[in-house]
C-alpha cells in the first residue's frame, strides 16, 4: 500500500482516509490490509506505535464507509471481509474535484427544518439549481403563511413587508431597531440571490458545496420564522 508510516501517524482523517482510498484495489479487504500494515513493521521490532497506527487505519477505513466510498462487496462468501471501492469512491479517483460533493454532503448531514424535505431531495439527485430555489421557496412560504400576509405579495416585497421594522408582523419588538432592520435586510437578501434568479432564468449551479449552504441558509431563516411565530403564539 502506498501510505508510509508517517502519513498514518500524522495526515488528517479526511486526507488520511483519502490516501487509503487511492491505495486499495477495487475489492479490498480490511482484514487483508491490516495484516499487511503489520508485516511492513516487520517481525522483530515493531514501531512503537504500531497499535495507535492500526487504530487509525481503522478510523479512516470506517470514515471511507461512512461517506459510501468504501461498501461490502455483492460477491462475498458467507463470513468473508472483501468490500468493494463504490461508484462514488471510483468517480473521486477519476476527478479529484469530486470530493466537493463529500464536503457537500457532510454539510448537510444533520437535521434539517421539514419544510426543506423536497430540497434535500434534489441535492441527494444532484440537481443542485433545483434544490437551492426549492430550499428558498420553502422560507417563501412559511413566511408567508406565519406573517398572514396576501399572496400578492411575493419573494423581495414579502419578505420586506414581513419583517418591516414598524409593523411588520414577524418583526421581534424587542430587538433593537438596527437588527430589526438587519433581519429584514437578511431575508430578503437571501431570496432576491438565491430564489429569484431561478425563478426567472436558467442559472448554472454546479457547485454541491454553494447548494449545500444555500439549504443550510434556509435552515437558519426558517428557525428565525419558527421563533417569530413562538413569539405571536405567546
């Protein structure tokens, strides 16, 4: 295998895992690569730290399965560890610039508002223009059904008039009135950039990392809608 001992002690576990990826065969075996880490230590004197070395050989094996770049292998016999190098492990050995679509998905990992369902599902497709109009076409939505508010009234203009500092109604009265104005100014920014273009014309988005922080923007400003429709429940 190509990774040297001070590339298992010292690289990052991204670039780490990264650098077993490209060392393995397209149907590698743990239990295979393990033993020969062992052996490359040689017989009689070990490296010292050869345990703590092995460990994270593990860790980056385990990280290349939880990122589906490394996954069990369809022909293994009952009992056996051969896996196999997935269709996403291969296209990132094909093109380096592949990993954005890891990093991408590693952003997106967690719990997301529910509303941003139909999003996540066109970025797992990898329609990336799709999902970052549908992720701000969902706050569009909610803002308008929690502010009440006509549906005349659409993308820029809603949102302005929602979190209008003097009587908006999703305005928090209690915030001073610079980040009042602030709110409003981030709302409508996020859907004059990110929704209206499409809504309007073709825009090549390509970019998985972007997507991904357009959904995770939504994210943030429907968490911002949820709590302004706390305060009107109250």
């Amino acid at each position: 295998m190509g990774l040297s001992f001070d590339d298992v002690r010292s690289l990052p576990l991204p670039d780490l895992s990264l650098s077993l990826l490209r060392s393995l065969g397209a149907e590698p075996n743990f239990n295979n690569l393990i033993q020969g880490f062992k052996r490359r230590g040689g017989s009689d004197q070990p490296p010292p730290d050869l345990e703590v070395m092995l460990a994270r050989l593990s860790d980056a094996w385990a990280w290349l399965e939880a990122h589906a770049l490394v996954g069990r292998s369809p022909k293994n016999p009952q009992g056996s560890n051969w896996s196999r190098v997935t269709s996403m492990g291969r296209a990132l050995l094909e093109d380096p610039d592949a990993i954005s679509k890891v990093w991408a998905n590693d952003r997106l990992s967690g719990a997301l508002h529910p509303a941003l369902s139909s999003a996540r599902s066109n970025f797992a497709l990898g329609d990336y223009e799709t999902a970052s109009f549908a992720a701000m076409k969902a706050v569009e939505v909610e803002v308008r059904r929690v502010s009440g508010l006509s549906n005349e009234l659409l993308g820029v203009a809603l949102m302005r008039k929602a979190f209008n500092p003097k009587d908006g109604p999703l305005r928090d009265p209690e915030a001073e009135g610079g980040e009042q104005q602030a709110i409003a100014d981030l709302f409508a920014g996020a859907i004059g950039a990110y929704k209206n273009p499409a809504s309007h014309r073709t825009v090549q988005f390509d970019d998985a990392v972007e997507a991904a922080e357009v959904i995770q923007l939504a994210d943030l400003l429907l968490r911002v809608v949820q709590r302004a429709h706390s305060r009107r429940d109250h």
